[in-house]
C-alpha cells in the first residue's frame, strides 16, 4: 500500500525508506497493543477470581504485583 505525507501543503509518496520505517513502528505499535491487551486480560481474570473468592494466596500476590506496578 503506497503511503503519502504532507510537504509544504503538497502530497508526496513516502520513499521506500520511510516505508519500512512505517512498517517498523506499526509493527512494534501492535507488539505493544497485545502485550497491553494480554496484560489487562490477565488482571481481570484475577480481579474476577478475587471477587467471586476463588483466588488463592499466589494469585492474590500476583494481582498485588500488577496493581503496584511491579509486573
């Protein structure tokens, strides 16, 4: 797919070079997103686990590791 940006109010396709350095950043942009996604999912099964009182003693600490930023 031919990208293009803004030059002085003038639309120019994007070199090959700036291509791939696109490619590059919306890759490690969905890398991040899934980690970010499978990090959430994690901490809403255990909060779920927590609430229903399911959850046992590594897992509440797990959960503390999250809230506290440790993970």
């Amino acid at each position: 797919m031919v990208r293009y940006k803004r030059v002085n109010g003038e639309r120019v396709q994007f070199t090959a070079e700036e291509e791939t350095a696109r490619d590059a950043e919306e890759s490690a942009w969905a890398t991040e997103l899934a980690a970010i996604k499978e990090r959430q999912e994690k901490i809403d099964a255990l909060k779920a686990k927590i609430t229903d009182g399911t959850a046992t003693h590594a897992e509440l600490l797990e959960y503390t590791q999250y809230d506290i930023g440790a993970k």
